[in-house]
C-alpha cells in the first residue's frame, strides 16, 4: 500500500527543305514557243506583200491602156481573178498558222497542269520545283523525301516517326540509339506479339503490364532463377515462386526446408509438402494450395469453385457475384438462393427485406462484428446483439512462481505487476500468446512508466504496450461508451479503485473486462482468484472506475483494446 500509487496487481535530327518555285515553266520551253510564233509571222507577212505587188501591176495596165476597153476590161478581170486567188490562198494560209498557234497553246496548258499535279503536295510535306524526284510528304499515304521513299526519323507534320520505306515502322530496326523494336513509327511499349518491350527494348525488370506487375526477362514473365533488388529468387511467370519446383520447395522466391505437418514461414505443410487439398490447420478447415489458403478457382470433389482465403467466395469477385463458391445471376432486388440483392448486388447495409429491417453482410442477415453508423456493435442474425459472450482468455496471476519475484525497479511482480499481467491476458485472447514478464520488459525497458518514479504502470506505459504489440486504443470517457466497447466482444481493459477489487484507498488496480450479458460483463482478475472470472455489474463497475491523475493521463481509466 503506497499511498494511492500502488497497482497492487496493476538524339537530334534535322531535315533540310529546299525552296521549290510551282506552276513556273522552264525558261528552254517559253523561247521554243516564241520561235514558233515568228515562223508563222513571217509567212504571212510575205504572202501579204506578194498580194500588195500584184494589185499595183494589174491597176497600172488598166491605167495605160484606157483606149481599148476589150483588152482593159480582159486584163482587167483575168486580174482580179488571180487577185482573188492569192487572198484565198493567203486567208487559207493564214487559218493554218492560227491552228498551229491554238494547238501549241493547248499543248503548253496540259504541260502547266501536269507541272502542277506533280509538284503540289497531296497531304502534307514541302512542295517540289517541279522535278518528280524534289517530292517530299505524303503521297497516297506514303511518305517521300527529296522524291524517295522515307527511310529514318521524320516530323510528318504531326510528330517524329521511323519511316521504313514510306510506312511508319512497326518491327525491328536501327536508329542511332542502336536496334529497337517500333510500334507505328514509335519505340515500343507494351506487348508486341506476347512480348513486352519497354522503350522499344526487351523488358528486363519489374514492370506493371496493366493486370499486375511482373518480372522480365527478355520481353518474357520470367520462370527460373532471377536476381532483383530483394536479392536471388526462383520466378515463375513473372511471380516469387511458391511451390515445388525442381525438387526444391520454395516460398516467396526462397528455398525452405520442408516441416512434416504444420506452417513454416507462412506456408501449410501435409506429410512434409506444401499441402494441396482441405486441411485443418488447428483452427478450421481450409483449401489449400501450394500451402496457402487458396483465393480464386479451385477444384474439390464438390466440382469446380471460386474460393476466398481458403473458403467456399460468398459475394462479388472480378465483376462476378459468387454464393458458396458458385457463380449466379444476380436479381434487381429480393431473395434469391437464400441471398438478399440491392440494385443487383448482395446487400451490404442496413435494409428492408420487406418485414423487417437487417443488417447485411454479402447478402447474408449478418451475425459477429461489425461498423454501422452508431459504431461498432456485435450483430446476430442482422439485428444488434445485447449479449456478447466473453473473449476466451488465459488466466494469469501477477504473483506465479514462475515471475512473481522478478524486480523492476522498485518492486517485484507479485507487488506491482497488475498492468503487465492484465494486458498479457488481453493479448493472448486477442491472437497473440504473450506472458507478463513478456509485456513487463516492453514497457519496463522502453518507458519510464513502470517502477521507476511511482510504483505500478501508468496508464501512459499501459497504451504503450498495447501499440507495442500492434493494437490499437480508445479511451473510454462514459458508461455508455464502456457498454457499447463490451458489445463490440473486445476486452476492455480497466484501472479501478476501492470496491470489489481494491479495499480502501491506498492503490488502484489493473482488471481485465469482455463480454456482456444483461447488463453485466465477465472480470479477469490478475491478483485474486475469488474475483477472477466472474460477472458484475456494468454499473457497478464503471462507478469504482480509478480517477487517479497517474492512472487518467490520456484522458480515462479504461481503455478498449481493438485489433487493427
């Protein structure tokens, strides 16, 4: 007894593009054209003076011989006749030197137009100066530099792309950054007829393919030995190898030495291998495979199944709603095969079947527990279960020979090793078998919170076991809290003051709580085996709470101890 203290128990490419002149005719054409045009002038200019001589000696004969009028007027009509003749003659002339001239016109003009269509580009690139072979760009979807089918790295406008005879590249080549696999003009990324490459290179590392990562190997999901940042490992498919494999067995990528029965290093063993079938691993019957509970398809004698963790998959997996295993076709809303459906999927709420409300887990009016929006609570068959059986806990005493006399700082175990004790019990109900000298060295060690200034824990040493051991707190600051703690069926852990457990007012003491049942919850008791293991009063209990200033640092004496 000390005074009210004690817890007695407690790369870059550049194109060149030559200006090239459209629709211009070659200088060589213009003076044939020309030359032409004069040859056809000059004929005519001389058919023209061949008239004009001819008329001025028929007129003078009719001016001299005026004084016979036969031989005027003979003369006179033989002269105009072959006057006559000579301007048909010359008109006739004349239309076949237009015609020539109309002729060459057209013929130029077909020229200008075929210059044209040849030197204009049709879907992108530079236009030429007329010459076929100056072509760059597109050309009926094919791509042309300088006239020649484009054999390296382009901007075609749009963007840079590998061109292979005028197609963007798809398959092996070489640029200046060495061999690569194209896709499109592009490096490759992605499968590429099942091989996945990376930069148009083979991959050779851990990459995401879009379903899952995976280990490469020359484009390939690697199966044998392989070496990453983890150190050596066997793959197989791109996956650390569970399994036998070569007469070895592996887990996660690393060789074991196979147990007879049991798990070793995560995995199940049957008879000294990997089990493979339905086994009971001492808490349930399980489907394994490759010595894990198995998730995904599976087949038992009961015929093909999915399964989750080792279980019949009830719910819905991959878009797929599954019922002990068996895929079926999910209705709008109601029962269907003993399971209840919301907008064509299994329930998972509070909600109406229609004579009641329930609360649904997968379909299923749900029993255990469970987070609804008032918290968590312990549900039997979809309803809030008042009554939650206690936690299965072993029982320990702060003064067992086997530590009771074991010292920490000021005082031995039987003295003040009440927290330690309580929590040990906690622990080991909670999955996790523990002793008290296992939880008293955690906070001893660590903290100054145990034996050190006062004698007994601190409530702040106490929360530093329980992370210590990867659970998780909540301080409990009402009655109401406490009852709703003990309905969740987690043990509550509790400093208490004069009353059933303490006598007077010189110590505090650390209890263990869980379960409840109308209105009572189930002691565990580290110092006293007449007050071990028994029910009482949730009311009762909650008013002998310690108020203690070394017990209530973190804002409570009782505290709710939870798996994470």
């Amino acid at each position: 007894m000390v005074n009210n203290k004690l817890k007695v128990g407690l790369g870059l490419l550049t194109v060149l593009a030559t200006p090239i002149a459209v629709n211009v005719v070659s200088g060589s054409e213009v003076y044939a054209a020309e030359q032409k045009s004069a040859v056809v002038e000059k004929p005519a200019t001389a058919e023209k003076t061949a008239i004009e001589s001819k008329q001025n000696v028929a007129e003078k004969p009719a001016v001299a011989d005026k004084s016979d009028n036969k031989a005027v007027v003979a003369d006179k009509k033989t002269t105009e006749k072959l006057a006559d003749n000579e301007k048909t003659e010359a008109i006739g002339k004349q239309e076949i030197v237009e015609k020539s001239i109309s002729e060459e016109k057209q013929t130029e003009s077909v020229k200008q137009e075929e210059i044209k269509k040849n030197t204009l580009p049709k879907e992108g690139g530079k236009p030429s100066d007329g010459k076929e072979e100056d072509k760059t760009g597109y050309d009926k979807g094919i791509f042309y530099d300088n006239g020649k089918l484009a054999n390296w790295w382009y901007d075609d406008g749009q963007d840079w792309y590998f061109f292979q005879n005028g197609k963007k590249h798809t398959g092996e080549g070489k640029d200046n950054a060495g061999n690569h696999y194209f896709a499109n003009g592009k490096y490759a990324n992605g499968y590429q007829k099942e091989t996945y490459y990376v930069k148009g290179s083979l991959a050779n590392w851990w990459y995401d393919d879009g379903t899952a990562w995976y280990f490469f190997q020359n484009g390939k999901k690697h199966t044998g030995e392989g070496k990453d940042n983890a150190g050596a490992h066997y793959f197989v498919n791109g996956k650390y190898a569970t399994g036998e494999y070569g007469g070895k067995i592996y887990v996660e990528g690393k060789e074991i030495t196979s147990v007879k029965d049991g798990y070793k290093n995560g995995v199940f063993f049957a008879d000294g291998k990997l089990a493979n079938w339905w086994y009971d691993d001492g808490t349930a019957w399980y489907f394994f495979q490759n010595g894990k509970k198995h998730t995904g398809e599976g087949k038992d004698n009961a015929g093909y199944h999915y399964f989750v963790n080792g279980k019949y998959g009830t719910g819905e997996y991959d878009g797929k709603v599954y019922i002990e295993g068996k895929e079926i076709t999910p209705i709008k809303n109601g029962y269907k095969n003993g399971f209840f459906f919301v907008d064509s999927k299994l329930a998972n709420w509070w909600h109406d079947d229609g004579k009641d409300w329930y609360f649904f887990k997968n379909g299923k009016k749900y029993t255990g527990i469970a987070n609804d929006s008032a918290g968590t609570h312990r549900f039997v068959n979809g309803k809030y279960d008042n009554n939650v059986p206690a936690i299965n806990m072993p029982q320990y005493y702060q003064s067992d020979a086997r530590w009771g006399r074991k010292v920490y700082g000021i005082a031995n175990m039987t003295s003040a090793g009440c927290v330690p004790t309580a929590l040990a019990m906690a622990f080991s109900g909670l999955g996790k078998p523990v002793t008290p000298v296992n939880v008293a060295d955690v906070i001893y060690y660590n903290t100054k919170e145990f034996n050190v200034s006062m004698i007994g824990t601190s409530g702040a040493g106490a929360d530093y076991a329980i992370k210590y051991y990867n659970f998780t707190n909540t301080v409990i600051k009402s009655k109401s809290q406490l009852v709703q703690a003990l309905q969740s069926g987690n043990p509550v852990f509790a400093l208490v003051g004069n009353g059933d457990f303490v006598k007077g007012y010189a110590y505090t003491h650390g209890i263990m709580l869980s379960g409840y049942q109308n209105g009572k919850t189930k002691a565990m008791d580290p110092a006293s085996a007449y007050n071990t293991n028994k029910w009482y009063n949730v009311d009762r209990i909650w008013d002998q709470r310690s108020t203690d200033s070394y017990d209530t640092m973190l804002g409570g004496s009782f505290m709710l101890i939870e798996k994470k």
